[in-house]
C-alpha cells in the first residue's frame, strides 16, 4: 500500500485527500489547525455576517468516512528528501511540544500562503490582515471597538479619527472588505447609536496601481470604482503606503491620513515550506517566494513530490496559474489522479488548468465578474457570486445555514455576529 503525505488541509489539499479515496494507499493529511477553513468569505467574519464556523468545518468531520484517510495536527517543519520522510512539530502549552517523523511514497505540499507587510515588522500590529480565523476575529474587534470608541469621544477631531477607515490594497480582498464595511456603517449601524452617526464615516481603499482590481480588465475595475463609490467608499489609486502606526498612515507623496482602524489586504508571501523544499529537495523559487513547479506540478528531480495551490509557481497554457481557490482545487485533484494513473502504470498528462473566471462581490445586488472575454457586473454578477460560493462550501449544513443568513441579511441588513471579543479588562 502506498503512503501519501498531505501537508495543508486548504482547498488543494483537501480535494486531493478527497480524490484518493478508494485507492490502494494509506493518506495522511498534516495542518495545524483541525479545520477547513472557506477563505474567500473571511472578509464577511470580519465584518460581522458570518461567525467562523459556519465557514469551517473540522477536517475530521469532512473525511470521517474515507477509511483509507488520517489527521494529524501540527506542522511540518523538515524534509529529508532522499529518507523520504518529513518531520512533523506538535504540541501546546498544555501538551508537550514534541516531533514525528512521517514516512512517504508521495508527498503532496499544499501548505498555501501567509501574509506580507513587504519587511515592514512592525505594521502587522496596526493593521491585522485576512488570512484566518484569528485575522478576520482580530479585524471584526477592530472595526465593531472604533465605533464604540467614537461614541463616547468627545473631541470632535479624535472623533473623526475613529471614524475613519484605511483599508490598504484593493484587489478581491480589499474591494470585498471595503464594500461590507460601507454596508455596515451606512446601514447595519445606521439606529444603533447616540452621539455619533455611523453613515458619515470615511473609509479610504489605497491601491498602489492605477485602478481597484488591478488584475481585473479595465472595464471591470471601472465598473467596480464607480460600485464602491455609490456605496460611499472612496478609492485612491497610484498610492504606496510608506507608514503604518497606531495613528493613521503615511502615503508616498507624503500625505497623512489620521485614522485608528488600518485594515491590511495588500499582499502574501508563501508558506515557511517553500525554503525547506528549496534547502531540502533542490527546489527553485521565484520572485515572490513560491515554488516553480514541473508541468506535472512535481518538483524537477523528485516526482515523488507535487507542489500545489498558492506555494506552486506553474504554467498552464502558456499563461502562469492564479493562486485562486478554483485553481488550488484542479491542482489537488491532478496530482492525486496523476498518482493513481502512476499505480496502474498509465501516462500521465501534464496539468492542464481550466479558468473558471474571476469574482469579487462588492455590496448588496453589486458584483463583478468576468469570464473569459465575458464580463458581468451589477445584480446578475451578484447572484452567480452567491450561487458559486455556496456550492464551494463544504459541507451541505454550512451552505443551508449560510443561504439562510444571507437571506435574512438581504432583508434586513442585520449582521448577526457582531461581537466585540478579546477585550481586555
């Protein structure tokens, strides 16, 4: 029986642990957390729609009844390439750290991303990003405590500084965050308080490149601006953040912008893996960190080992693969396939990725889509947005209880999960 190693339970990882099922092999899936988490509504955490669970499920749960598939939490740190093993670190502070040693006959490396602050150190503390459940409970607490703090402010500057939001980076994540975020101060709040009234708040997206979406065609992004504008965000394209402290930023052309909530959505880097494979197993990595893959997304002199997801560097079509979760999930799938078609001693193609198209939601009714030369903005790109992401939630109790809050949402305008948590006494 063969032994598979899985490291990473995100979408390539997990569809690959799915796709062996059946097989003649024994699979072992490693992640430091105990849950699938649905990354692309992380932003809706953040805002207060969704509460984490209910856009994760425990990967025991999701793989409870492939018999031939085992968890094992903690966190690959090594890799002895030609032992074939990799070395797995667990344990808490109520549980003894400690180390295992994981044998393999395939290792499967969907270990994702991280977030980037660009070598700023020091910015992660101001402005939290959006990569986890930690990240998205962080940045709810941010944004629900600057409207508490505000009410009871009575200086009208410092007022307006709490009041006034800086989310940096408009690509998918930005454009989503900023959208719900408008949602929530011009409507969701809208009765709740006192003294302040949270319709008037600011809140500023900051794009270093000419246009919001800026991977997005320039129709679209246009489309999107012109979207976030009526929802009352204002989006400031061609500026760099130089500065980011417990005050506001500071923009390349020297401008200062006094705001308490910073909001972080400009960039990731690769998973700590990337360098192991690079030290351990010869890998090479490109410009931004990640693994540059082989057509069969196996790493060039080990075949043993495919690459997938945000860590792998691969082209498809002449054209370099998105690290987008449709993408992720092809790559999961392929490499299991391609290891079953290797047991049965059959060819294998190489990775072929087929672009499902590219969605980003911006408020209530308002979405942008594009596939192929196909464009789609406004209500009808909204409900396919709705429609594709609840049938890519995993489990069908999720998707029935998040159908539900949307509806309720759609209705009301209610967020349910806007608990201020953490707090400090």
């Amino acid at each position: 029986m063969q032994k598979v190693v899985i490291l990473g339970g995100g979408f390539g990882g997990l569809l690959a642990a799915q796709a062996l099922r059946g097989a003649d092999a024994e699979v072992t899936l490693v992640d430091f957390r105990n849950f699938h988490l649905f990354q692309p509504l992380l932003y809706q955490v953040a805002t207060g729609s969704l509460a984490p669970g209910e856009i994760a499920e425990p990967l025991r749960s999701i793989l409870s009844k492939q018999k031939n598939a085992k968890v094992l939490l903690g966190r690959a740190v090594d890799l002895d390439a030609q032992a074939r093993t990799v070395t797995m670190r667990y344990g808490e502070e109520t549980d003894a750290p400690g180390e295992l040693q994981l044998p393999y006959d395939a290792l499967i490396v969907a270990t994702g991303a991280q977030n980037s602050y660009f070598g700023n150190s020091e910015w992660p503390k101001f402005a939290p990003a959006l990569k986890s459940v930690e990240d998205a409970t962080a940045m709810r607490h941010k944004i629900l405590y600057a409207f508490e703090a505000a009410e009871r402010e009575p200086d009208p500057a410092r007022r307006r500084t709490w009041l006034t939001f800086v989310i940096v980076g408009a690509g998918p994540t930005g454009v989503e965050l900023a959208g719900a975020l408008a949602e929530i101060a011009r409507e969701t709040l809208r009765h709740d308080f006192r003294t302040i009234r949270p319709e008037e708040s600011r809140i500023l997206l900051l794009e270093g490149s000419p246009h919001v979406l800026p991977t997005y065609s320039k129709e679209t992004s246009i489309a999107a601006e012109r979207a976030l504008i009526r929802l009352g965000v204002l989006p400031r394209t061609s500026v760099r953040v130089t500065g980011i402290d417990q005050e506001g930023v500071t923009l390349s052309t020297g401008e200062r912008i006094e705001s308490k909530t910073v909001l972080w959505a400009a960039g990731v880097t690769t998973s700590d893996f990337a360098k192991v494979l690079e030290q351990r197993a010869g890998a090479t990595l490109d410009r931004q960190g990640r693994v540059i893959a082989a057509p069969d997304l196996t790493i060039p002199g080990h075949p043993e080992i495919f690459v997938i997801g945000d860590l792998a560097h691969v082209e498809s079509n002449g054209r370099e693969v998105p690290g987008v979760a449709p993408a992720a999930m092809q790559m999961g799938r392929y490499a299991a396939r391609t290891l079953i078609r290797r047991w049965a001693g059959r060819p294998t193609p190489p990775f072929h990725y087929l672009d499902k198209g590219s969605l980003a939601v911006i408020g209530r009714g308002a979405a942008v889509m594009e596939i192929g030369r196909w464009r789609f903005h406004g209500f009808l790109a909204w409900l396919l947005w709705l429609f594709i992401h609840l049938m890519y939630l995993v489990e069908f109790r999720n998707r029935l209880i998040v159908f539900i809050r949307w509806g309720f949402q759609y209705l009301s305008f209610e967020r349910g999960a806007r608990l201020i948590t953490a707090m400090r006494h």
